[in-house]
C-alpha cells in the first residue's frame, strides 16, 4: 500500500500517513524523546501562561472559557513549526501496540520519555513564571496572589471536583482526614471519563493534521479545532494539569496567599497528582484507544493492506 499518494481520500490518507508518521518517530532513542518532549512542555507553559493571563479577570464564564480555548491551541503551532513531541497526540499508536503490531519496549520507551519531558518541561516553566513575579502583587508583604495566581489557584481547586470543595471547607488544612469515600470515588470518576474525552480529541492531532495533505492553513485550523474544543470544555488533560500543579508548588514554598489571606498548602499539589492526574493519565489513554478502534473500523477495508505495509517497514 503506498500511503504517500494523494489518491487517498483526506480521511484515509491522515489516518494511515498520520498512524506511520507516529511509529515511525517511536523508533527514535529516548534521550531524543525526552529532549523533544521536554521542548514542547515549555510550549505548553508558554502558550497556557498566556490563556491564564488572558482570562483572569474575565467575570462571564461563558466568555472567560472561550478565551481560554482560542488561546491554548497555539501550543500545537509552536510543536509544528519549531519543534518537540505531545504524548497525547502520540497515543493514537496504542491499538497497534496492545495487538502486537509494533515493537512494545521501544514505543513505550519512546511514549514515556515523551511523557516525562512533558512533564518537567510544564513544571520547569510554571516555576520560572513564578520566580518572574507573575502569580503576585508586588504590593504590600509581596505574598499576595495577583488576579492571575488567583485564577490559577481556583483552577488547580476546581479540577479535583469534590475534594477541593473540602480543601476550600478546610482551608487546606488536614484535608486527608477529611476525606470522604463518596468525595473521592466521585472525583476519580469525573477525571477519568473527563480524560477519556480529552484524548479522544487530542489524540487526534496528528492525524487530522496529515489529513489536509500538507495544506498549513487547514492543518493548522484542523489542530486550532480539536485543542479548542477539550479546552473550552474543561475535558481533563495529564499533562497540561502539571503545568496548574507546578504553580501551586511554588505558591507554597514562597508561602503565598490567596485573596481571602488563605496560605496555600503543599496538600493541594498531593491531591491533583493522585485524584486528577492518575486518573485523568488512565482515562486519555482509553480515550485514546477507543478513538482508535473507531478508525480502524472505519478504515478496515484498507487496514489489512496498510498493517502489511506497516510491517515491512519495520524490517
């Protein structure tokens, strides 16, 4: 099956071409992964720091997410046109992994140096932003959050559902031993399907982009679309989340407070890694693998052709 001709409708053609272009980029070591990873978790820190700051100070929610949504996906463009890796837009692999049609170690390998820059690269950022003064007001003891850090403070609350409304109640003080079995059950559920339709969307990304035939200016409207959508919603995203997290850290350990003269605690960060983000992690990956099952599916007249093609490539 040659997949580089044109003759492919747009939907075959993004979806095969999209689907080699993963594996074969998986084949890369993982120190390159990592790198490449950790350049586009600086992307992300960029292009949310500029949504955060957009829409802080916006009172319409309606208004404020819109903001948000068209802000966010320049993310996408910076990957593009100067370089790294998304390991969500790479899970679009994971049906040919768990069906053995690819080399297990190497894309794992590949997939988790990915994840891991992303990570510290989110993380990196949100704590030069803080060291630049961007969370406070520089009035007064210098500790106060500005409309900015506050935003994101209520964003990192509201993103683990029920537990932060105890966290709010507690002041974030003891919030472990107030917390309920009902609270956390309902909170890992939300952040899980959440999850799942985050990376039903994201995963797409590659896919929808090679599906204009290599027309920018619909593949970057293809990527402004499928970010604009998970943003505006709020779908939960694992790697965008760390980047709310690594602010929040820094808002402790310079013992800022919120507008309300709340200290911020350390306990908020513990409590989006383990109720909104291993979930959240879980729930982009069925997210990811059911999308990828429902292509399949509708490309399975060419699928077994392509599978071969794909197969003889890695000989």
């Amino acid at each position: 099956m040659d997949i580089n001709t044109k003759d492919l409708s747009y939907q075959e053609y993004g979806y095969f071409s999209g689907i080699k272009t993963i594996a074969d980029l998986l084949q890369n070591k993982g120190t390159r992964h990592f790198f490449f990873g950790l350049i586009s978790g600086v992307w992300i820190g960029f292009s949310y720091s500029v949504a955060l700051v957009a829409s802080s100070t916006i009172e319409n929610p309606s208004l404020q997410s819109l903001v948000l949504g068209m802000i966010f996906p320049t993310v996408i463009w910076l990957i593009f046109f100067i370089g790294g890796q998304f390991f969500t837009a790479y899970t679009a692999i994971l049906p040919y992994l768990y069906r053995g049609i690819l080399n297990k170690r190497e894309a794992l390998v590949g997939l988790m140096c990915v994840y891991v820059g992303n990570v510290l690269g989110s993380i990196i950022f949100s704590f030069i932003f803080a060291l630049a003064a961007c969370l406070t007001n520089i009035t007064g003891d210098g500790l106060g959050l500005n409309a900015t850090g506050q935003f994101i403070y209520n964003t990192g609350v509201k993103k683990i559902y029920y537990i932060g409304i105890i966290n709010e109640n507690l002041k974030g003080v003891g919030v472990w031993n107030g917390l309920t079995s009902s609270s956390i059950l309902k909170t890992i559920a939300i952040c899980f399907f959440s999850g799942i339709l985050c990376n039903s969307l994201v995963s797409l990304t590659i896919i929808g982009g090679k599906s204009t035939k290599g027309s920018v200016w619909p593949m970057m409207m293809m990527w402004f679309i499928l970010i604009f959508t998970f943003v505006t919603v709020g779908y939960q995203h694992s790697v965008a989340n760390w980047a709310i997290i690594g602010y929040i850290m820094m808002m402790w350990l310079f013992h800022f407070h919120t507008t309300a003269g709340v200290d911020v605690s350390l306990s908020l960060s513990m409590l989006m890694i383990v109720f909104n983000i291993i979930p959240c992690f879980l729930g982009n990956l069925v997210g990811a693998s059911l999308m990828g099952e429902m292509l399949i599916s509708i490309n399975r007249e060419k699928w077994k052709e392509f599978i071969v093609t794909l197969k003889n490539a890695k000989e």
